[in-house]
C-alpha cells in the first residue's frame, strides 16, 4: 500500500476524512489501466482475471486507458506488490506487481485482487478502528520500524461501510506479517481461523458488501 503525503498527514489526524471522502473513489466507478509489456501474456490474462472478478461483483469497472488523464499503470519492476489508494486525480497511479509465474507471489489472484482494492480506496482491514475487539498485536514480534502497519485509525476518518469486521478479508495480513522471529504478529481472537487470516485466494463476502456499500 502507498500513501500520498496528504493521505499519510489525513490519517495521523493533521486533515480530514480518509477512505470516506468521496473525492478518492473513481469517477462513474470506473478504472481506466494500461498494463505494462514487461508482462507475458500469460500475466496479463491473470491481471485481467482478477479486475474481471471485482467486475463480477459490484458495479466497478475496469476500461483499457484511451484518453484519460487519471488512469492505473500497472507494473512489473522491480519487488513486492503494491498500490496507489484510491482515486488521486494525477494523472497516472501505479500496481506493482513483481513478476511471478501466475498462481504465485504477487501473481496469486488474491494478491491482485488485494493490490485493486488498494486502488479503489480500501485499507488494510487491521487498520479498522475496531480491529482491538477482533485480534490482539503482538507488538513484541514486530520488526522494529514496521509497526505503523499496524496503526488503527478513527471512525471519521476510514469505515467499513457497516459491515463488521473480518479475519478472513482480502485485505487482511496474515498472522506473521511483520515477525521479526517467526512467531505471529496477530492472533484473532477466534484461535481457528489463524490460518486462514491473510488468505489470498479472493474476495469474502463482507469484502464483496464492502466493495458496494462504496461504490454501488
């Protein structure tokens, strides 16, 4: 996930509002992109399998880029997987996607599922400002300098649009992001789904009301 200086300034408390303000979602729900050719074919089949998904289940839309000043580049140098969030009206914003054979790193389609929800203005679900009553930090196995991943943020600033939170979103970490020695960085308090926190095999269904409380 990249922040602006402005969204980092909006969720430290130093401005307003965050993935509630309306002026970060994408125009007519839609998403304009241009996919790099760094990407086999095979790779960009699986990108677009992946928008072709959040397609499936809301109103959003994502059109190959012809003329619009504000469009998604989407990337494959260099490492990690990350995103622009929401809609920053600069011209173009960037997906990273480190190259990977598909059903891989950040080629798993949960991945690039998680990286478009990112664009479409959605944070990580550990950052909800209930996060305290669902999962516990173990801010004793975090790497030192990381811990701001693991910020929650006021109710005036992000939302859930509603919906309570869960372990098994798409935007949720895993139980070891972050560790500094292998033990888990949050544990839920439903000891039974720590494996499948963090999942990336795709959308749950709280993460599908999410998608169209926002834009549908």
């Amino acid at each position: 996930m990249v922040l602006t200086v402005e969204q980092e300034r909006m969720l430290n408390g130093m401005d307003r509002t965050g993935l509630i303000d309306t002026s970060y979602r994408w125009p007519n729900n839609t998403v304009p992109y241009v996919l790099s050719d760094i990407f086999s074919q095979e790779q960009k089949d699986y990108i677009e399998l992946g928008m072709r998904e959040l397609e499936r289940v809301s109103c959003v839309l994502f059109v190959p880029r012809t003329t619009e000043e504000t469009f998604v580049s989407v990337e494959g140098n260099g490492s990690g997987c990350s995103s622009n969030v929401g809609h920053l009206g600069r011209g173009q914003q960037r997906v990273h996607l480190q190259l990977y054979p598909p059903g891989e790193g950040c080629f798993r389609i949960g991945t690039i599922i998680h990286e478009f929800l990112h664009t479409l203005g959605f944070y990580h679900m550990q950052s909800a400002t209930e996060r305290d009553d669902f999962v516990t930090i173990m801010w004793q196995h975090i790497q030192a300098g990381t811990e701001n991943n693991f910020n929650t943020y006021p109710a005036d600033r992000i939302s859930n649009f509603g919906v309570e939170y869960d372990v098994t979103s798409v935007m949720h970490y895993s139980a070891w992001g972050f560790s500094k020695n292998g033990f888990a960085t949050i544990v839920p308090h439903d000891i039974t789904l720590i494996n499948v926190m963090g999942q990336r095999t795709g959308m749950s269904d709280r993460d599908i009301s999410r998608l169209n409380s926002m834009y549908c």
